[in-house]
C-alpha cells in the first residue's frame, strides 16, 4: 500500500472501527497527519484545531483496526489515556493542596509532596503503555484471518490480481 492509497482508505473507513489495518496504511496515516497538522500550525491555530478535530475519528479508526491486525482489542488504547488523566488529575490536586497550605490552611504539605509522587507513579504507567502500543503498532499483523476479520494485505492483493492464463 502507497502513500496515497492508505491515505484514500483511512477516508473512506473515516468511523469503521471493525476490521483490520496492516501497518503501511497505519503508518502512512500517521506520516500524513504529522505533515499536515505541523504545515498547518505554522500557519493559523485555529485551522490546526479545526484539522486535528476532523483527522481525530479517522486516526482513532485506523489504531483501533491497526490494533486488530495484531490480535489485540482497540480499548487497549485507553490505558495511556486515562493513567495520563489520573496523573493530571492528581497532580492538580496537589497543587490545590499546596496552595491551601500556603494559605494557612490546616493541611499538611506532606501530602502534597505524597500526590505528586503518585501523580509521577501514573505518568510513568501511561508512558509504559505509550510503549507497548508503540511495539503492538510496529508488529506483524496475523497472516490469516483472526476474530477481526480477514488479513488487510491478502483480501486486497487476492482483489487485484489478474487471473493468470492457462496453456494447453
């Protein structure tokens, strides 16, 4: 798969999350989302904005299938989401426990210094997972079909080829 093929296919499955993508039309998308959202923040935020919302439900699509290829389950991709939420989550509020300290509060500046420990604890889990999504993207898909469905590469290339002529 080229270049303009993966990018026509992430188009046109811009919300189909059953399936499977091989990793040239996942990588290529990715490429192509890089290129254009870094052309396009050089240029005016608020159209980068607008690009990342309208490039978001596609790319979301073609990790999900990417993650079918390899026999894994698109939810996976909520591990580094949500431990990073907790991590920032915890981290403001520790923030709000050393501002209340500060102000003369009761609490205590330990448990600041505790949160934020934790709140490191969950950015290094979600940093973890960032990884082994990275290693499951960069995998081989299944060669033959799995609980996802057929093998992208096979049911395309048996597509386009041309049946070959006998001779007697």
């Amino acid at each position: 798969m080229d270049f303009v093929t993966a990018i026509k296919t992430c188009f046109s499955k811009y919300a189909t999350f059953q399936g499977r993508a091989a990793r040239p039309e996942f990588w290529w998308w990715t490429l192509f989302w890089v290129l254009l959202s870094s052309a396009v923040a050089t240029i005016s935020y608020s159209l980068y904005v607008v690009i990342t919302l309208a490039l978001f439900l596609p790319g979301l699509a073609v990790s999900v299938r990417r993650l079918h290829d390899v026999g894994r389950s698109g939810w996976f991709l909520l591990f580094p989401v949500s431990l990073g939420a907790i991590a920032l989550i915890v981290s403001r509020t520790a923030g709000l426990h050393r501002l209340y300290s500060a102000s003369g509060g009761t609490m205590v500046a330990n448990n600041a210094s505790g949160l934020l420990v934790a709140a490191g604890i969950f950015g290094v889990m979600g940093f973890v997972a960032e990884l082994v999504l990275l290693v499951w993207f960069c995998q081989k898909g299944h060669a033959g079909p799995n609980r996802y469905g057929e093998a992208p590469l096979t049911s395309v290339s048996a597509a386009t080829q041309r049946p070959m002529a006998v001779s007697s």
